[in-house]
C-alpha cells in the first residue's frame, strides 16, 4: 500500500479533473481508515501538490451547501513527474 499522500497524486494521473470530495470518495476503500483522509487533509495535500507543480486548479463552484470546491488536474509534465516517482 502506497502512502496516501502518494495514492492522491497517482490518483490525478488516471483522471481528467477532482475536487477533494472525488479523491476522498475514490480513496475510501482502501484508505478509509486513515486520520488524513479527511477533507480538510485532502484539501492541504491537494494545495501542496499544486504548489509544486504537479496539479493545476481547473476550476471552482460552491457546492449545494454554499462551499467552495475546487477542482484540480494533473497536466501532462506534473503527471509525467508523478508517474516517473509513484510507480503502480
């Protein structure tokens, strides 16, 4: 099992866009148990990413509770560094 920080950024790697509620549902499973797979966790790990280049915002809407989500991609040389480091 990967570290979850690692699974986050692969994750990026196999999708076109996700906001932290996607990551936390998509992680569950195997991850479900962890203290940082918590909203706000995801959403520092996701903020982290961006600030090194590896994710890019993509866009943001408020959600049916009047939250802000924000949605992120990994482009294709931040998914080339994370698939060069993060093996499946």
């Amino acid at each position: 099992m990967k570290p979850l920080n690692y699974a986050i950024l692969k994750y990026f790697t196999k999708i076109n866009e996700a906001c932290a509620d996607d990551v936390i549902n998509a992680l569950k499973g195997e991850y479900g148990n962890f203290k940082a797979l918590k909203k706000k966790a995801v959403i520092t790990a996701l903020m982290t990413a961006e600030a090194n280049g590896l994710i890019e915002e993509t866009r943001f809407e408020l959600d049916k509770n009047g939250e802000l989500r924000v949605y992120y991609r990994a482009h294709e040389d931040g998914a080339a560094t994370i698939n060069k480091y993060i093996k499946d």
